[in-house]
C-alpha cells in the first residue's frame, strides 16, 4: 500500500524482484484508478482491503481457508491502514511492514482542520500560482524522488481533487490506531489484575496484542524503515 496522494506505481523497482511471490498492488481509494468517494475513509479503505484479502487469500488446498498475507505499509497513509487492518483484522494477517507513520496521542478535529485550512491558503495564496511544473518538482524533493518519476507524480497529481486531497489529509491527521476487538482481548481486559505483577506474561495469550504492540513500538522508534526506493 502506497503513501498518500500517490498510487501503486511507487512499487515499481520490487515487481521484478518479488515476481515469484503472491504480491497485489494496489490503488488506495480516492488514489490512481480507484473509486473516488465524495470523503476518504481509512476505515472503509481498511474494510474494502479486508474483502480483498477475503477474495485472494483463500487456500483451495486447504478446505478454501483463508491464508494470512504480510502487509507492507509503505510510508504514511498506507502504514496507518496497514496498522488499522493488523488492529481490526488480526486473524488475517501475519506480518506488517510499516514507515513514517503519524501517530497522534490525542488528536483533536479543531487542530487538524486549522491544518487543511492552512493549507488550502497556501495552495491559493502560492501554489496555484506557481507553474504546475513547481508543484510536480516540489513533490519528488519531498518525497525524495529522482526526476524519472515526475510523469507518474504528474498523474498521481491531476487525478486527486482538492476535496479528495483535505479528506485524505484529515484523515491521516486523526488518525489513531483503533483497540483490538476479538474476544481474547475481552478476556483478557477482564483478567487485568491477573497479570498486574507480572508484565512479561501480559499478552500471553493474545498473540494479536504482542504483535500491535511490538509494530507501534518499533514505528514510534522509527527502527523499523524501508527505503522504497
């Protein structure tokens, strides 16, 4: 899953060097060829993947149950779905792989609307402005592109409306990975005092919960870090 504003093209130079895995790219919705909704959703984005995964994973050697895939988050907007899925959908995944994701302890709907609003005075105030060329080579120096990739940049750009682009953006600035809901995490929540003096032990029994928290450990620490390209 590619970064925001982006599409499935950033995955360009792993295609030959992963062809002989089971490996989908895809466009995010409201990216590339997708579907443009009217307002970007990480949750509906989540659920739409978790269908996918549902359609594509299925073992038909193994009375049609569905395998767990490995998640690669890319940077950004795909890392935070990458983690929703982990989060909401355990049971179908088994390795995540995430980058330069935004985390937020409390995030509050006035702190990122004044952020949107700011940007949009700067797009009308500069951007819009400038030549359309500025805006593509502004994009490969933040993303930290060489030149061959300003045609894909350019597409990636046209296609996403500036309603599109204030909902992708609140969205990730909101963003806070969802509790785990299965009912291992149930009980254990009603266990609490069980494990109170023994913090090793903690998620014993809840191989999802070790597994979101060794991935928010790592991000926050910025450990783990692919280098795409």
């Amino acid at each position: 899953m590619h970064s925001n504003l982006l599409s499935n093209w950033v995955w360009i130079n792993q295609r030959d060097y992963f062809k002989d895995f089971h490996c989908i790219y895809l466009d995010l919705p409201n990216h590339g060829n997708s579907y443009f909704a009217n307002e970007f959703s990480i949750e509906t984005s989540s659920k739409i993947i978790k269908e996918l995964i549902q359609e594509k994973a299925y073992d038909s050697r193994n009375n049609n149950k569905i395998k767990k895939v490995n998640l690669v988050g890319g940077v950004s907007l795909g890392g935070q779905i990458a983690l929703y899925l982990l989060s909401k959908y355990p049971a179908l995944v088994d390795n995540v792989i995430v980058s330069g994701v935004n985390l937020y302890e409390d995030p509050k709907k006035d702190d990122f609307n004044n952020v949107v609003s700011m940007m949009n005075i700067f797009k009308m105030d500069i951007l819009d402005k400038k030549p359309n060329k500025f805006l593509i080579k502004a994009l490969l120096a933040e993303y930290g592109l060489e030149k061959k990739y300003y045609e894909f940049i350019k597409e990636s750009n046209e296609k996403i409306s500036i309603e599109s682009f204030n909902s992708i953006t609140k969205e990730s600035l909101k963003f806070k990975i969802p509790k785990i809901e299965n009912s291992k995490t149930k009980n254990k929540n009603n266990r609490k005092s069980k494990y109170k003096n023994n913090e090793n032990n903690k998620y014993k029994n809840n191989k999802s919960n070790k597994k979101i928290l060794k991935i928010i450990i790592l991000t926050i620490k910025e450990i783990i870090m692919v280098k795409i390209f």
